[in-house]
C-alpha cells in the first residue's frame, strides 16, 4: 500500500481502530463509516483529517449516495468502514 516493509501489529482490535485510520488518510481522502460502528471506530476516524460521512446502518442505498457525494466532493481516497459483527447487537454486517 505505502510500498514499504515497515508493519505495525496491534493486540487488540480497539488500539487498531484507533492508530490506523490517521496514518494513512489526508484531508484529501474520505471515510464513509457505517453509523452503528463501534465507539473506538468512530473515534479513530476522529483522529485523522480525512472527510467523514455517515450512512444509516446497513443500509447500501445511503452508502451508495455517501459514495457519490466523498467523489463529487474530490476524495482521492474512499474507505468505507464497518463492524464485522456489531457489537451491541451481535449481527453480523
């Protein structure tokens, strides 16, 4: 991705959120982030200077419209970002 050897592993899933999202976003790119994602996602995408966009919870007709808008708004880059299993409801994306 960055072309290097460099790697970085974290013990748990919460220091990931946290230290993953700022070191390779910009305020170029754009996170487009499901809105029932866990509170260390949420505040990991805090921490970096990308735009952020929101999308109703598994709802892919948002996302999509979320989308458009990071790339009409000239996003380099767009991550999209959720939970694999929601943690506060336990169902998985």
């Amino acid at each position: 991705f960055h072309h290097t050897e460099d790697t970085i592993l974290y013990a748990a899933a919460f220091d990931a959120n946290g230290g993953v999202f700022e070191p390779l976003l910009t305020k170029e790119d754009a996170i487009v982030s499901d809105s029932l994602n866990h509170a260390s996602i949420i505040d990991g995408v805090r921490l970096c200077k990308a735009a952020r966009y929101r999308y109703a919870n598994n709802n892919m007709e948002e996302l999509e419209e979320r989308l458009k808008e990071a790339r009409a708004n000239g996003a380099r880059n767009i991550v999209i970002v959720t939970d694999g299993v929601f943690s506060m409801d336990g169902y998985v994306a």
